[in-house]
C-alpha cells in the first residue's frame, strides 16, 4: 500500500484528493470530474507522439505512456489521471497474439473456440507478464507528484471474453453470445480464469501506486438480467472483494447498458457506480440510496455542442444529481477522438465553477 492510500474516514489533502474524497462520499469543495478515455487522440499533442510510435509501442514504453497519462492533467485540468493502457493486455499476457490495425483498431490473431484453446491460456503472473504497466504506474505517480490522484484499471471478465471469443470489437457479439447458450460451461471456464487474472492485475497496479480503480464492464449491456447476475457479476465481486481485502482504495464499476439494473450493481462491492446517459443520473442517485457514489453521465456527443448548448447539458447532470455529496462527473462512456479540445476544457471549467450544485453537503 502507498502512504497516500486514503482511508473512508481519513482527512485529505483537499487540492489533490477530491476525486477520492467523493468516491467515498465526502463533502468536496467542487464536483471533481475526469473523462474515460481522456488519454486520447481529441489531444494534438497525443496525437503527435501516435504519428512517431504505434499504439501498443505506446502502450508499453512506460516513459511514452506516462506522458500521454498525463497530458489531459495538464492541458484540460482534470481531477484524476487514468493510466494509458488497454484491457486487451490481459488476454495478451495470457498467450493471445494482439495485433492493433490503423483505423480499425485491436484484433486477436485467433480468437478462442474450443476448449482446447481456453485450456491453452496461461495464469498471469503481473510482475514478470506485464512489467511495463507498473513501471509506467511508478513514473505517473512520481511525475504527478500528489497533483492528483492515478486510476488503474482492467476490463470485466464477461467484456475480455466478449474480445477473447469474437477476436475485436463486433456490433452483436453472436460468436460471444451463442457460446453463452451453446456452451455456457466452456465460457465459465473461461470467466473463471480471466477472474484470477484480473484480480492479480489489480492488485499489482495497486501496490505499484494506483490510488482507484475502475472495471470497465463495457459489453455487460449485452447480457439479460439474469445472465448478468449469473455469469458476470459473481465474478465482479470476486475481485472486488479481492482488492478490497488487500488494498484500501475505492473501485469503480462501469457496467454500461444495465442503468436498469443498479440493484444488482450495489451487490458487486464497489465504492462507485458509473452510468451511461441512458439513465437521468437523479433517478440513479435514488435507486443507490446513499450507499454508494454515483460517477456519471454526460452523453459524450454533447461535447460537439456550442459551449452554451454544452454547458446547459452538463448543468442538467450537476442539478440532476443535486445537492449533497457522492457525485463524480464523468461522461457516459469514452470521449470521441474528434470532439474540439476547447470544448473539453470549458466543460471543466464549468463543473468545477459550479458551487451551487458542488455537492458539498
Ligand atoms: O490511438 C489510437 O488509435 C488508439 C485508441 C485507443 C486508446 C487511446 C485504444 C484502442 N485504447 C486506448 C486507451 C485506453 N483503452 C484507455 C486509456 C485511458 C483513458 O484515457 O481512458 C482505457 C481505459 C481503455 C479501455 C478499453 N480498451 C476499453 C474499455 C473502455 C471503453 O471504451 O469501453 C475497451 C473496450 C478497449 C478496447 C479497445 N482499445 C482500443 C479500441 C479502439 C478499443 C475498442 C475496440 C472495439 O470495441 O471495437
């Protein structure tokens, strides 16, 4: 554990650490906000550094992968870094050939289909698999120096699976979703492992130097209800629980498409729930009845919005949590790589000038 690992009840440094202050649903002076995907190409100067190195150099140079972590820290002004990494490094560190493909994005070379192949996956051991991501971790928080404090992350096991069996991103997942009828034993073999996997990785980012960390379960949308509670979420406790024995940091879950479903979401363990824009972020904010912070949820395409237009949106995620603490302002999901960087830079500006909804009390 690092010394700036905030306790729930601890007091804290009230310049660097609002982010996590409102993860554990303290009072804060204003609402912190960070951007998933904020590491990213909307910046001219990430995508200076792209045009000299490809995405998975990038992604493994812990030097290139700390200055690009915390680019958005210094030209936007957010209340958090995340680390620049991928989720896809996990099934790769497993024995998956990951290529990445210039305007397409990452693709297994072969994805798995048989069990033969889910036997085939090796157990991760992080410190010797994936070395470069602790690395890169110690330099962010070095050069961050307390400015403000380091998410780390990893994807869901049901959202690796959903990569691992269909090979890259698909609009209907129907490799990944008729091995969930067909062969719904060959995938809990797979989610089991995976679960292991990604426990393990967690909890090395956090005794490297995360101060957060947030499970991005971006394909859970895909699952029913109760598919959701019987394949995936089981093995979102389990981690949970996992980091939360062994590493005093709060864990966000980003389950996006199951707004419907926070019920559940509360059930997992973790410190903070993040929506997706489907859900008005007040009617989230009742249905978690003060147990749990809510991160959320401006639809990420109002950033193409005049600042007028924009800010009337962001006003209307603030007032629609309302007043009190436990919010942290994020978009719905990741930020769009041509939205104007100006516009980046005055939704922030607006959120933290906005006391009357700063949800300090
Ligand atoms: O420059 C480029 O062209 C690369 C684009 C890019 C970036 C900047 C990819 C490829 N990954 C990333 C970084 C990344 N990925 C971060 C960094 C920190 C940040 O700024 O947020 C994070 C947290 C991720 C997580 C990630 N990777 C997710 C979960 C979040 C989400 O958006 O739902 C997923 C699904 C991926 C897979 C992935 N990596 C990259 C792409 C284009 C994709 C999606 C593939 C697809 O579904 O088609």
């Amino acid at each position: 554990m690092t010394s700036s690992n905030l306790q729930p009840d601890e007091p804290v440094n009230p310049q660097t650490d609002i982010f996590l202050r409102a993860c554990y649903r303290q009072p804060v002076p204003y609402t912190p906000i960070w951007m998933m995907r904020q590491a990213g190409r909307y910046l001219p100067e990430y995508r200076a550094l792209r045009s000299q190195y490809d995405f998975l150099t990038m992604l493994r140079t812990p030097e290139l992968a700390t200055e690009v972590t915390i680019q958005p820290v210094d030209i936007v002004g957010v209340d958090a870094a995340i680390l620049f990494c991928d989720i896809l490094v996990i099934p790769e560190a497993m024995g998956m050939e990951l290529r990445f493909i210039e305007k397409q994005g990452p693709v297994f070379t072969d994805p798995l289909r048989s069990e033969h192949d889910i036997d085939q996956l090796k157990p991760v051991a992080p410190q010797e698999d994936l070395p470069y991501v602790m690395e890169a971790i110690r330099q962010i928080r070095a050069q961050l120096a307390g400015r403000v404090p380091l998410i780390g992350f990893a994807g869901s096991p049901w959202t690796l699976a959903a990569y691992m069996i269909e090979g890259q991103g698909s609009s209907h997942f129907r490799t990944l979703r008729r091995m969930l009828y067909a062969e719904p034993a060959l995938l809990e073999k797979l989610l089991d492992k995976l679960t292991i996997a990604i426990a393990k990785f967690l909890q090395a980012q956090v005794e490297a130097g995360a101060q957060a960390i947030q499970i991005f379960d971006s394909w859970g949308g895909l699952l029913t209800r109760e598919a959701y509670q019987y394949y995936s979420l089981p093995t979102i406790q389990r981690i949970i629980a996992r980091l939360h024995r062994t590493a005093n940091v709060p864990v966000i879950l980003f389950s996006r498409g199951r707004g419907a479903d926070l019920d559940l979401q509360m059930d997992s363990g973790a410190d903070v729930l993040s929506v997706d824009w489907t859900i008005p972020i007040g009617k989230a904010r009742q249905q978690v009845k003060e147990q749990v912070a809510i991160q959320g949820n401006l639809d990420p395409a109002a950033l193409y919005a005049p600042p007028e237009i924009l800010q009337e949106e962001a006003k209307s995620v603030l007032s629609g949590y309302g007043d009190g603490p436990g919010h942290i302002f994020n978009l719905g999901h990741g930020i769009f790589p041509d939205v104007p960087v100006e516009h980046v830079q005055a939704l922030v500006e607006y959120v933290h000038n906005d006391r009357k909804n700063s949800h300090a009390n």
